[in-house]
C-alpha cells in the first residue's frame, strides 16, 4: 500500500486543535453489524464509549497455561538482549516481550493469537480479514512496574509507523487480578470519536524511550481534560481471564503498580489487511518490526 494524503497530522511545530475522527468506529455495514459473536448492545457500546470489557472470559486452566508461557519467557536467554524485550527504567525488572504473537518467540501465544473468539469478535466491528500489527506481554510488577502517560496508539501508529486509517482493535488478556492499587488500565470513554494531533517532531529511535517512558506523542493537557471531562475515566478492574477491546484511537494510561501484586496482560493489534502501514507520517525512518508488522500481513485463521 502506498502512503496516503496525511489525514491525521500530528508531531507538528505549531499545535493544532483536536478535530472529530474521519473513520468509523464500527466498520460493518448497517445490515450486517449483528453478524457475530457480540450482541446490539455491545456493538453500541463500542461505538459510544470505544472499549468493551468481558469479566472472566478465559477460564482459570486457560490463564494457568497462559501465565506459565509468561514466566517461560521472562526468563528465556535468548530473548536476555534482545531489543524486544524491555526493562523497567533504572531495573532489570521485565516491563514487555514484544513480537509474541511469531511461533519463534511462542507457539503458545500465537495460537492465542488466532483464538476463534478473539477474531470473530475484531473482524466483526472492523468488517475485514486481520493480521497482527503488534504484539506484546506486559509484566508490571509488584512495587516495581512502571506506569505510563495518557496516549492514543493510533497517533503513534500513523506518526512512527504509517497506519493511515483508524481500522485497528487491541485486545488486551488480563493474566493476574486487576485492583485499583496494581495500575489497571484507564481508558476515556468517547475520546476514541476525536484525534489529538500533539506537537514536537519524532526523535530518531524515539522507541528506545518511549518503551519505558512516553514522552513524545502526548495529549496537550486542555484537549485531555475536555475529553475527561466529558467522558470521564474508566479503570479495567476484574479478574484474571478477563477481556479488553479497544479502539485503536481510545485515550489510556496506567499508574505505576503500588500493591505488591504483579499486573500482567498478553496484548494483540488487530490490524485490518486494508489498512497495512507504510512509511512513517511524523518520523524520521520506520521503528523495528517487532514493533510494527512489516513482512507478513497474512489474513489470520482461526487457530481450531
């Protein structure tokens, strides 16, 4: 795919103000919005507020299995040091292992990858056959793990690695009890219906950085708290086996984890096949490919 005319500008010198999204939320056609595993409900719910959690949707054998693969990782030598897996700042605590969802880095977890569940309920609201644009394990650990600024991964995706369209999902696998003390996830409801362009060009290898600790790409504070303000925020508080989905757009953060429990989730881009990425828009050269999928933007198959 060719890179587009720059629908989204962002990374600029001079701030610009906030504008409403131009892609839609929902990508399905009208008639055909209830076609799979999520219900009228959800689908406007997705719509409205940009995410959906699902309680306990992976069963306590699956999260078992799911967690020894993490622990497997941590402490694999080959990945010790390898770009891809990245420390807490000023640590040698684990922060993410990226590029998991690649039968090289784990069998396990590419399967996870291509759960029926989870691709019958992406290509439902994106209309359209998926690959994984990123993949990674977050860690945070008890009283060690890091938290991270409000962002759009999307605003990074266009600036740094050239996805034109806002026609991505996240699926986040919550592996250990989320708490308001552990740093949960915290998303604004509708901030997803809105893009924020920030201001600051893009540092060469600015994913070195921001990794552990995001400065660059950042919501100016009067656009986050219109949109708090409006939205308000929410916090993924459940059980290990949850689900989270969210629009690529959606405002989120994390607060560092206080509590002595860790706070680990397995986390996939699903990226429409229609919307694959080409050069970066705001940055000087493209990030590495475990961080963005540049080689095989093969449709996913179910697993089963």
């Amino acid at each position: 795919m060719e890179n587009t005319r720059d629908r989204y500008p962002t990374r600029t010198q001079e701030a610009l103000r906030m504008f409403p999204r131009l892609d839609p939320v929902v990508h399905t056609d009208e008639d055909r919005r209830w076609d799979g595993p999520l219900g009228e409900a959800e689908v406007e719910a997705f719509e409205r507020d940009g995410f959906l959690f699902f309680p306990g949707f992976f069963g306590a054998d699956e999260v078992a299995e799911f967690r020894e693969e993490l622990r497997r990782l941590e402490q694999e030598p080959s990945l010790r040091d390898w770009d891809g897996m990245v420390r807490e700042p000023g640590s040698e605590e684990v922060r993410s292992v990226f590029a998991i969802h690649r039968p090289s880095i784990s069998e396990r977890l590419a399967r996870l990858a291509r759960d029926r569940r989870l691709l019958d309920r992406v290509q439902q609201l994106l209309a359209s056959p998926t690959y994984i644009h990123q993949s990674r394990i977050n860690y945070k650990p008890g009283f060690k793990g890091k938290g991270f600024n409000w962002h759009s991964d999307f605003e990074t995706w266009h600036a740094e690695d050239g996805m034109p369209f806002m026609r991505a999902i996240s699926c986040s696998i919550v592996l250990t009890d989320n708490h308001e003390f552990n740093g949960p996830l915290m998303l604004v409801p509708g901030s997803h219906r809105w893009f924020v362009p920030t201001v600051g060009e893009t540092p060469e290898d600015n994913y070195r950085s921001s990794l552990k600790d995001q400065q660059v790409g950042v919501p100016d504070g009067d656009s986050l708290a219109a949109l708090i303000r409006e939205g308000g925020i929410e916090a993924a508080k459940g059980p290990a086996g949850s689900l989270l989905m969210f629009e690529c757009n959606t405002l989120h953060a994390s607060n560092a984890n206080l509590s002595p429990d860790p706070r680990s989730n397995v986390f996939f881009v699903y990226n429409s096949v229609r919307n694959r990425p080409s050069g970066p828009f705001s940055a000087p050269k493209e990030r590495p490919d475990f961080l963005a999928e540049r080689s095989d933007f093969t449709a996913l198959e179910p697993a089963d």
